[in-house]
C-alpha cells in the first residue's frame, strides 16, 4: 500500500470508528488519548459508602490504568507471592532499586464484567523472576492495554508485548528485549493501535527504538532507532488536516514519524530531563508537555500542522512557522495536561492547578488544591461538563471549567492512587493499589 492509500486508509477507520468508540474507552486517556468523555450521567460524588455499585479486589501490584469496552474492564497486573516493599506516596528521591525483584512474578491479564465486576476470564502472560529492576514507585506492570474491540494488546516492559482476542484467547507475543533504564526505574510507555498496525516507544539507556507491528500477527512492520534516552511517555497518533503523524516525547526532543513507513518528518528541541506525560491535540494544533519537578525548563509547546526538518526555537523565541506558542515554565511531571476547547487545564505533582488559554497560551489562573495532601500522579479528566483530579491519597477534587477556579467538592476513597481512570458506558472506573471500583447510578 502506497503512503497516500495508507493515509486515506486511516483516517477512514479513526473518522468512521470514533463514533462506534465514543462509548467505549480503548487505550490510555481513552479515545483519542484525551482525557475526555461525552458521559454525562455518572455520579460526580462517591466515597467507600456512596455511588460505588462494586469493588473487587485485583491481586498484584500494577499501575496500569483500566480499560473498557462493551461490557468489558480490562486490565493487566503483575502477581507475586513474595514480600515486597510497600510504595511510599509522594517519594520522587531515594527509590531506586539497582536490582531485579528476587521474587518469580505471574503476568497476568484480567477482564472484568462491567456490570457487577465478576472476573470473566484471565491469561497469564509470562511466569518468571524479572530481569530489570524498577523504582519503588514503579510496577512490573505499569503499561496500559489497548485494544479495538477485537485485539487487546498489553505491555508488560521487559516481559514482553502480548495480544489477544475479546475472549482471552492468546494471539501472538512480542519479545522487545531487556534494556537498561535510566536510575533503574523500569519502564511504563503504553502501546497503541492505529489502523492495522500496533505502534510501542521502547526509549531506554542502550537501544531506543520505534516499533510498528501488524496488529493481527505481530509480525514487525518497521523499526526504526533512536538516540534518545529513557523515556515513559507514550506515543500518540495525530491526525491532522494534513497527515497522520505518529509522535513521540523524551528529553532529546519532540519527533514525529510517519506511520506508514517509520519516516522521521520533523523533529523539536527543549524538553525537560524525565518525560512522562502523553501529548493531545486540539484546536488544529498538536499540544506537548515536560515538567521535571527538578528543572527549571518545564515546557508546552501548542505545534501546527505542516513541520519538516527541524522546527526547535531559537534562543529567546517563543513561536516561529510550525510552533504556535510555547512556555518553557508551566510543563507538568506526571499528569498529562487536559485539553478542554480553548483552555488547557494542567495539573502539577504538587497540588497546584493552572488553566491557560490553548490558543496563545496566556495563563488563565492558577490555584492550590487545598483542603488535602499533594501528591498528583493521575492525569486530569473530564465528563459531565466538570474536571476531576486524584492525588495518590484517593481524595479527588471535582472541579467547574471555566476561567474562574472553582472546587464543587472533593471524594475520598482510603487507598493509594496511581492509575488513570477509565469512563465509559455510564461508568466510571478507578484503579487503587488494591481494588477495582465501579462509581455509577445504581
């Protein structure tokens, strides 16, 4: 298939799948990796006592966010029956761990109903001792499954990349290779799906590369290296009046490739050391992210369509042909920014909320989420016309968009929190260190 059928292609499959979508919320940040769901009747309120309609416990440890499709939660964990040192909130310093876990661990994929939370079926992945070690605050399943509605396709880092059908049944497995990590802190970069093709960043200290695989035989695509470092972002699809670009972030800079081939069209210098967050677009611009809590350099960027070559920003220069406006100071860390028409909502790790204007990037506000802990590592979504964050506390605040700051009420639920949520079919799914939980209408 030639590059032009491969763009009409698939831009037909997303136009034409977003609205069989719509309902379902496939891969990390849903669909489209926004963030965002068109639900509108799920309860804004909950607490262990209040508009939970079930809780199941989830053995292991993982921070992979859940997925949902139909009537289907899936998810993936990693299981051992060893002693492991508990997580500590808030900890950015002093979690390295130079060795692997001594423990064997099960991989497992899990699918749950979504109506009441029975476990209808799960796959072991892989059963073995791990061969990297992880930060404390990290899991041996950190990466988030995604799938189209026939293919789940799941990472397990180092472990190996898996797929299977709706019904469990295993269809092919990738081994990607064990590479060293940056402070040995693992790894956590989500594959995604893309037309007939499975896409993974593998950004590491010794062989970083791009990755595209046939979705239904696993068979490699492409591949293309990369000199960059470890990285924990991942990639995203954009769509654009133009082309379909496949992006992805790390320290070394901004790249975007073309998905048919692997092709480099552009490339953007000045992010921050670690990255983490997952890029959006909107507003016919395509908007990314960096905030090292540890760096003075924390920038967004807002691009237009169109780059080639090398579109970084010179010295003391805030925009130029393909870069609408930037910020070199109000990147977030771990949460990914929420993109809500033309305001750009960003949570920072440590409780402060901004809003910015999307199409200039001019600050809007910014305030304390106060009455609570800090501690933010979920990213920001939206349904039912409000905005929700979570710190790793379980308290989540619940807040009215706008150019006002304005909290309507905070939840709480007493567990740990790191995963993102997903929202789909009049529910909304929450991911603690211990428990699945369904917040609906009961």
């Amino acid at each position: 298939m030639n590059h032009t059928k491969h763009l009409l292609s698939t831009l037909a499959l997303v136009c034409s799948g977003f609205v069989a979508t719509a309902d379902n919320w496939p891969g990390f940040r849903g669909v489209d990796a926004v963030g965002v769901s068109t639900e509108d009747g799920i309860p804004d309120k909950w607490s262990a006592e209040q508009n939970v309609a079930w809780k199941v416990k989830v053995p292991g440890r993982a921070w992979s966010s859940p997925i949902v499709w139909g009537d289907r939660v899936i998810l993936t964990t990693a299981v051992t029956d060893g002693q492991l040192e508990s997580p500590k909130r808030g900890l950015y310093f002093g979690g390295e761990r130079k060795e692997p876990h001594k423990h064997v661990y099960r991989w497992e994929v899990r699918c749950y109903s979504l109506k009441d939370g029975t476990l209808l079926w799960k796959q072991l992945a892989r059963e073995a001792k791990p061969q990297s070690p992880i930060h404390l605050k990290n899991t041996y399943a950190s990466e988030t499954p995604v799938t189209d509605g026939k293919h789940i396709v799941v990472s397990f880092g180092s472990a190996g990349l898996y797929c299977y059908d709706m019904q469990g049944r295993p269809q092919w497995q990738k081994d990607l290779g064990v590479f060293k990590m940056l402070h040995s802190w693992g790894t956590a970069s989500s594959p995604v799906i893309h037309g007939d093709r499975v896409y993974a960043q593998c950004d590491n200290e010794e062989q970083s590369f791009l990755v595209a695989l046939d979705k239904v035989t696993g068979k490699q695509k492409w591949r293309v290296d990369r000199t960059s470092t470890s990285s924990w972002s991942t990639p995203y699809v954009w769509l654009n009046k133009q082309r379909a670009e496949l992006i992805t972030c790390a320290k070394e800079g901004v790249r975007s490739y073309d998905p048919a081939t692997g092709k480099q069209l552009w490339q953007l210098r000045g992010m921050s050391r670690f990255v983490i967050t997952m890029p959006s677009a909107g507003n016919g611009m395509l908007y990314v992210n960096s905030g090292y809590v540890g760096d003075k350099v924390k920038p967004i960027y807002a691009i237009k369509p169109g780059g080639k070559g090398d579109i970084t920003l010179g010295k003391n220069m805030t925009s130029n042909e393909f870069v609408a406006w930037s910020s070199s100071r109000i990147g977030s860390y771990n949460p990914s920014p929420l993109l809500l028409g033309e305001r750009l909502y960003v949570l920072y790790d440590r409780g402060i909320f901004g809003c910015f204007n999307a199409l200039t990037g001019e600050e809007v506000y910014k305030a304390r989420l106060t009455g609570g802990t800090g501690q933010f590592t979920t990213s920001p979504w939206s349904h039912d016309g409000k905005i929700f964050c979570s710190n790793e506390y379980g308290q989540t605040w619940v807040l009215k968009p706008g150019d006002t700051f304005k909290v309507l009420h905070v939840n709480e639920l007493d567990e740990m929190f790191m995963a993102s949520p997903a929202i789909a079919n009049g529910a909304l799914i929450l991911r603690g260190t211990n428990f699945l939980y369904c917040v609906r209408r009961k």
